[in-house]
C-alpha cells in the first residue's frame, strides 16, 4: 500500500533536488503535484483493497448460496419429479394390466361366441334338429290319425254287417211265420180227413212247433242284432265325434307348431344376428383396447425422459460445488458450463424423441402399432 506513495514521493524528491538551480518555484510547484498525486494513489489503492476484498466476501457468499441452492432444492425437486414418475408408472402400469385383461375376456368372449353352444351344434343347428323332431311328432300324430281313420272304417262294416244279419234274422221269421201258416193249413186239412189224417195232423204239429220254435229265436235274433247294432252304430257316431275332433286338435297343434317355431326362429334369427354383431363388437372394443394400450405405452417413454432429467439434475449440485472449489483453490472465477451438462444428458438417451427434444427438431407423429401386437418396453 505505501510502494505509490514511496514511488511519488522520490519522483517529487528528485524534481526538487534536479530543478531548484535552474527552475526555481516552477520547480517546487511540480513536487508538490506528484506528492499530491502520490498521496492520492496511496488512498485510491486503500481504497481498492478494501472493495476487493469486500467482492471477494460477496463472491464467497454467492458461490456458498449457489451450492446451498443446488444441494437444498436439487434434492425435494429430483424427489417430486421421481415420486411423479413412479405414481405415474405406477398407475399406467395397473391400467395396462387392467386393460389387458379386459382384452383377455374379450377374446373369450368372442371365441365363446364363436363356439358350438350345444356339444358341437350351433344355436341354428340346434333349431333345424329341433324343427325336425317336432315334425317327426306332427308325422306320428297323422299317423295315428289315419289308424283310427280306418278303424272308424271297420266300424261301419261292421255295422252293415249288423244290418244284413237284422236282414237275414228278418228272413228267418218270415219264413217261421210261413212254416207256421203252412202247418196250421195242414192241421185243418188232416181234421177234415178224419181217422186218416191223424198221422199228418201230428206232423203238423211238429211243424208248427218247430216253426214256433223258429220265430222265437229269429226274434231273439233280431233282437241281439238290434242290440249290437245300437252298439256299433253309437261307437261309430263316438268314433265319428273324436275323429272330428282329434282332427280339429291335430290341426290346432299343427298351427301352434308351427306358430311356435315360426316364433323361435324369430327369435333364433335374432339370437345369431346380436351375437354377430356382439362378436364385431367385441372384436373392435378389443382393437380400441389394444389400441390404448399402445398408446399407454408412453409412461414408459416419459417415465425414461423423467429418469435422464432427474439424473442430469442430481450432477448440478456437484458442478456448483466443484466450481466454487476451483475459486477457493485458484481465486479463479469460472462461469457454469451447460455443455456438460448437456452432453452428460445427451448421452443418456435411449430414443429417437429425446435427440429431437434435445436438438429442437420437430416430432414425427407416432406410428399406430396393431392390435395383436401389444408390446411393452
């Protein structure tokens, strides 16, 4: 601090001793000038110590709060960023895994639809061998009708058959009734011969006993036939009735029959169109699924570009510190270097997006992956 004033003062000494002979008060006015000057330097260097080593306290202070900084908010927003990512992955991950196994019972559900409902037989099949089986009984139903049809048949026969034997029983009485007349003719004839019609007189009688004998059973005759006739021709007039009526049921349950499976195809035909159109549905729910979990897909990239970031961000509080080492070692102050930083981030980098990122280039759009190509990093 005194080396300007020394400096000054000998300049201003050596004026004086050199010039007085010649220079006289011009002389000592010129000392007196670098003496001032000197004692100027003298405070004016003071004066620059002391506001040095005041910027240099500063600098300390700075470079200390800088490194503060960096080792107290480093830390809490490496920890957010890292509980973000990991309550991000987290969350994707569950909804990945949720969304996969809604693509999973999709795809049961449409190869169940697919599938034969019924021991290999599809629900139209299952109608058709139903259709089949109900017409079999429709068949047996006429079948059976037809029976009693001619059962009904023979019925009547054998009611003609009852009406020839009344004939025939008729026949028998009339000719009873005849033999009858015949003997009583012949009685009267041999009472008239006397003594020598006695012998025909009870051939006569004979003959009238056996044509008495012939009306009572032609009569009993005809009156079993009446009887078996009322018989045949009252089951005839029930065979009649039932036939008609079982034909009117034959024809009510044919209808309803067919009214039923009309109704059940309907009813089938909509059955197999809903479920076509529940297994196209399926089919593009589970492409829309695939599809977002594809596009679920960038937790994982997001999830890497948060891990660089916070990595890099780790390293800045070990660049503050080794600068400020370097200051306090050296008393050299060296500006930050963002290429190292950036160079420690570049390097770090496993896609293509975080070089585009990194460079400003523009992002391509992503590619659409295929559904049933689902795969994850």
């Amino acid at each position: 601090m005194l080396v300007p004033f020394g400096l000054a003062g000998a300049g201003a000494l050596g004026t004086v001793v050199a010039g007085w002979g010649s220079y006289g008060w011009y002389t000592l006015v010129w000392a007196a000038l670098l003496l001032g000057a000197a004692a100027w330097l003298t405070r004016d260097t003071g004066f620059g110590t002391v506001s040095a080593t005041g910027d240099n306290a500063m600098i300390d202070d700075y470079l200390a709060a800088r490194e503060r900084f960096g080792d107290t908010v480093m830390p809490v927003w490496c920890r957010h960023i890292e509980n973000s990512r990991t309550q991000m992955e987290e969350a994707v991950s569950d909804l990945a895994s949720r969304f996969s196994n809604i693509v999973d019972k999709l795809d049961n559900a449409v190869h169940v639809s697919s599938a034969d409902c019924a021991g290999g037989a599809s629900i139209t099949d299952v109608f058709s061998h139903s259709e089949k089986r109900l017409g079999s009984v429709v068949t047996s139903m006429k079948s059976a009708m037809s029976s009693k049809q001619a059962m009904l048949a023979q019925i009547k026969d054998l009611e003609r058959f009852t009406r020839e034997l009344r004939g025939m029983a008729e026949g028998v009485a009339s000719i009873a009734a005849q033999t009858n007349l015949l003997a009583l003719n012949a009685a009267i004839e041999a009472a008239r011969a006397g003594p020598a019609g006695r012998g025909f007189a009870v051939v006569a009688q004979e003959v009238r006993q056996l044509s008495m004998r012939s009306a009572e059973t032609g009569k009993e005759i005809t009156n079993r036939v009446g009887l078996i006739s009322s018989a045949i021709l009252a089951a005839s007039q029930a065979a009649d009735q039932s036939s008609e009526a079982e034909d009117k049921s034959m024809q009510s349950a044919e209808g309803m029959i067919d009214a039923v499976l009309s109704e059940f195809r309907q009813i089938t035909d909509a059955l197999v169109g809903q479920s076509e159109q529940l297994k196209q549905n399926s089919v593009g729910i589970q492409g829309e699924v695939g599809e977002a979990l594809v596009q679920l897909q960038f937790q994982d990239r997001v999830s890497q570009v948060m891990a660089h970031v916070r990595e890099n961000m780790e390293q800045l509080p070990a660049v503050l510190r080794e600068n400020r080492d370097i200051y306090v070692a050296g008393g050299r102050l060296e500006a930050l270097d963002p290429d190292r930083l950036m160079h420690d981030l570049q390097k770090t980098y496993a896609m293509a997006e975080e070089h585009a990122v990194h460079s400003g280039a523009k992002l391509a759009a992503p590619a659409a992956a295929e559904a049933d190509e689902i795969t994850f990093f």
